[in-house]
C-alpha cells in the first residue's frame, strides 16, 4: 500500500480507478469540498434533499461520479463533531470498502482538512477494512483477482507532519496487523510450531534484526519443564523464538511475549467438540507480538525490543502430560497440573523467566489467548489487562484508546493468588472452577516475573470474534494488539529517552 499525505491544493487522480472520500458531520463542516467535480454538485445537492447524506454515524454512500476528475465519491457519515474520534473516523473507512470494492477503487483520496488529528484513522480502516484470508479458498482463486485499494491519498491543508507520521505509523502498523492475521488464520495442520517459528525468523531477518530459536534440546538443557510438558502430547516439535530489535543507544529494554499454541485441544483435559476448531487462533498472542516487532523494526524507536515466543501444540497424545503431573519451571517452581487445557500459562512461565533472566528488560507486556473466562467477562470488545504497576496499566490503557485496541483492567488481589497454591507443589495450574477464571491466569504468571514491571493481556475475546466493528470480521483473526503494541512501545521510547 502507498499511503501519500499531501496539500489539498496539490492533490492528483490518476487514470486508475479512483474515488474521493469525503467526511460528512451531522452537525459541522460536511462534504463541501474543493476537490468535488462540479459536475457532482447537483447529484449531490439531490441526495441531500432526499435525506441521503445526513453525516449521521454509519452512514456511508458511494456515488459514482457525473465528472471525469474521478470514478466516484464516497460519503462518510461520523455524526456528531464534538464526539468524533480516530475510531469514528476508522469505522467509517471500514464500512466503505464494501464500496470501494464493489465499484474495483483502486485510488482513494480522503480529504482530511475538517479533521486532521484523525486523518490516519482512516488509512486504518481501508487497510485493516480491505483485509480478506482466501488463498486456501479453490473457487475463488479461479475469479480474477478483487481489485483492491493499493494507494491511499490524504489530503490536507498545511502544516501535515504530525499527520504524515501518523499515517506512515498507521501504514505499517495496520500492515503488520495483517500478516499477523494471515499467521493466524492459517489452518493448523500448516501453522505448525516449526512454521510458526520459521515466519518469525524470516520477518525478523528481514528487517534486519536477530533472530533465533530453540529447539526441543535446547529447551530440555535450559530445563523448560511446565513448556515442555505441554509439548509432549504432540508430534510437533516445540519451537521458542527470540527476536531482537537493537536501538544501540538506547538503555532501556521492553519485551514482549506471546502465547503461540497453534492448537489447543486441551490435551487430556480435552476440550468438547464444538467450536475446537476456533482453538487455531490460539496462537494470536504470538502473531500479534511478532507483528509489533515487525511494525517497530521499520519505525526503529529508541528502545530496544526483545520478542519471544513459545510455540507447541496441546494435543493427547499417547506422550501427553496427565493431570496430576508435577512440572518444574525454568525458575525452579514446581507446578501440579490438574488440567492440561490451561496450557498457556505453562508455557509463558517458563517464557517469562526466561526472558527476564536473559535479557533484563525494563519491561515486560504479555499476549494471550489464556481462558474463555476473559471472554466471558469482557466479551469481545477488551482485553484483560493484569498488573501491578499503575504506570504500565495506563500508559497501556492510553495505547489502547488511540489505537481502538481497548484494554481494561482485573486485579491481582492476594486473595485471588491463595486459590492457586498447589497442594503437592509450589502452584495449581488451576483454581476453582467458575472462580475468576482469567484473574488466576494473570495471578500465575506473576509468580514468573520478579519484580519486573510486567502486564498480562488476557486476548481470548478480542482476537477474533468480535461483531459490529466494520474494519474486522469475526470470523477471522483481528490481528488485536499489533497497533496496540506498536503505540504502546514508540510512547514508552520517547518517555524513556
Ligand atoms: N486457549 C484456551 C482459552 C480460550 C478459550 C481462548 C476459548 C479463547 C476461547 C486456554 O488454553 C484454555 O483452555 N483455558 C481454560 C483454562 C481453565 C482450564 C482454567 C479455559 O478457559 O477453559
Ligand atoms: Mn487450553
Ligand atoms: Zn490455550
């Protein structure tokens, strides 16, 4: 994608396909624009008679174009001036790829004047909107390929250079999102944790950053036990990858951790069989983790970044972890497993350690799809987020309300921590049921980071599944916590130097 911020005044269609984008308020400035063909005057004082462009939220409207300047124009409603957001601005970007699509756009200009500060919001919304996963999909490999946007022009009237670093963050970060979304949404038996770690890797070299991983030895000689006690149940060999972006200068460090399940049955503890097949995306911690680093390694902030990702598959093997068996961490803490199904925890135990053993972060954030309870708590509109530092709880909570990437907190109270001591060991990898399911998740892994400043984002809802957001769809990953991420360690940067 080309994304180009450029003066109003200078602004040029090409010969492909294109259209205009026009934001229109209910109440403010509306789509008056002086990039509007003349010709369009008319048709559009129409449909303002007929009540069809109000400018109230959700309203979106393509008109094909009566001029030769461009194909057409798009009509973006976001309501009410005083409410509008950056948000406002992506959905409504997002509602109108439908159209672009329909009418095979493959240029659009939106004129951002009226709203500077949320200009980038729409080049979010095309790019993420735009994002289709069909390459497994034999009958419409047959179709000529959909015609997509690939050049994405925004206009503005002067002074654009907070706008043009917004807009080459949101180009790369929505980017990035979307190839973590095409790890994600890849089947299975293909997304092995060999494949996993190989795409990371292959990003990471290309970008000119570290790269390494480890393999089931490797694991055994660092004495991964609660990682490799889940590995066991499966075929596929388990894979931990570690990245590292390397701003020389910089003092501080961040890391990040994902989970990187590729599937999930549950292990002996299996899961029942309706929807398991979703149990593809619980790798998503690792995807969304690994596209943060994507996205900051060509944005190179003044931090350095240390990624690392565990990756296996839960499955029941006749090799498989029974409940009841005791593992023991990479920290030395013994764990009694009495459910093979909360798996994630165990392996970002030994994660977790690892990283901060090895490479001392500043601070740690992790990623995961942990327990069905964070959905049910928060559905599919938060994530849960865990920590006991208040700066990092909101300096995270700021990242997500710019980005739309919204996180919301659970505590860690002591009380909750008594639920998981082990009987026959230091920790249960469970408390009881129906008790602040994704709360002891969160409880757990604080048992593997010291006293490093560290939060717990608990993905299960917003990875996938969310309706009603028109730049996603449920049904596939939503790429959740690579813009997240992205803002989240660019702030940290500049707070840090
Ligand atoms: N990957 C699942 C969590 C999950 C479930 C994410 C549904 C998204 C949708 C995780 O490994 C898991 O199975 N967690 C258990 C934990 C429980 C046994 C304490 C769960 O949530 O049931
Ligand atoms: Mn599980
Ligand atoms: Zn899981």
């Amino acid at each position: 994608m080309i994304v180009n911020v450029t003066p109003r005044a200078k602004l040029a269609f090409p010969e492909a396909p294109c259209a205009l984008a026009l934001p229109w308020f209910e109440d403010g400035p509306s789509g008056d624009s002086p990039l509007l063909d003349e010709a369009d005057a008319l048709a559009i004082e129409r449909l303002r008679e007929k009540g069809l462009l109000r400018g109230k939220l959700e309203e979106t409207y393509f008109l094909p174009s009566a001029g030769s300047t461009y194909d057409g124009v798009l009509f973006l409603g976001l309501g009410k001036r005083d409410a509008c957001t950056t948000e406002t601005v992506r959905r409504a970007a997002g509602r109108g790829c439908a159209a672009l699509s329909a009418h095979r756009i493959e240029m659009v200009a939106f004129d951002a004047a009226s709203l500077p500060e949320h200009a980038h919001g729409f080049v979010e919304g095309v790019l993420l909107g735009q994002y289709r996963f069909d390459q497994y999909n034999e009958r419409k490999q047959d179709e000529p390929p959909a015609p997509q946007v690939d050049t994405i022009a925004i206009a503005l009237e002067s002074g654009a250079h907070a706008a043009m670093r917004h807009c080459e963050q949101a180009r790369l970060a929505c980017e990035s999102a979307n190839w973590a979304r095409d790890l994600a949404n890849t089947p299975p038996n293909d997304m092995t944790p060999s494949r996993l770690a190989g795409a990371v890797l292959e990003m990471a070299e290309d970008a000119g950053c570290e790269g390494e991983v480890f393999h089931r030895d490797q694991l055994e000689e660092l004495e991964m036990g609660a990682f490799l006690g889940v590995a066991r149940g499966s075929v596929e060999p388990p894979t931990l990858s570690v990245l590292q972006y390397k701003h020389a200068p910089a003092a501080q460090t961040v890391a990040l951790v994902g989970k990187g399940v590729t599937f999930d049955t549950g292990g002996i503890s299996l899961k029942p069989g309706q929807d398991m097949h979703e149990m593809k995306f619980d790798m998503c911690g690792a995807a969304a983790v690994a596209g943060a680093f994507r996205a900051l390694a060509a944005l190179r902030p003044a931090i350095n970044v240390v990624c690392v990702i565990p990756a296996c598959e839960n499955a029941p093997g006749g090799h498989a972890q029974r409940p009841g068996d005791v593992v023991r961490a990479y920290n030395g803490k013994t764990i009694e497993v009495h459910n093979t199904d909360a798996e994630g925890r165990l392996l970002l135990a030994d994660a977790l350690a690892y990283t901060i053993r090895q490479h001392h972060p500043d601070r740690v954030v992790d990623l995961a799809t942990l327990t069905g309870a964070c959905v049910v708590a928060l559905g599919h509109y938060a994530a849960g987020l865990m920590t006991g530092d208040d700066a990092l709880a909101q300096s995270l909570d700021a990242a997500g309300a710019i980005t739309g990437e919204r996180v919301w907190r659970l505590p860690l109270w002591d009380e909750y921590g008594k639920l998981i001591e082990g009987v026959h060991a230091d920790l249960c990898n469970i408390g009881p049921p129906k008790e602040a399911g994704a709360i002891l998740g969160g409880c757990f892994l604080k048992h593997f980071v010291g006293d490093t400043p560290w939060a717990h984002l608990d993905i299960a809802g917003t990875a996938w599944g969310g309706k009603n957001i028109p730049y996603l769809d449920a049904k596939h990953a939503s790429g959740y916590g690579v813009r997240l991420l992205t803002e989240w360690v660019l702030r940290t940067s500049e707070e840090t130097v």
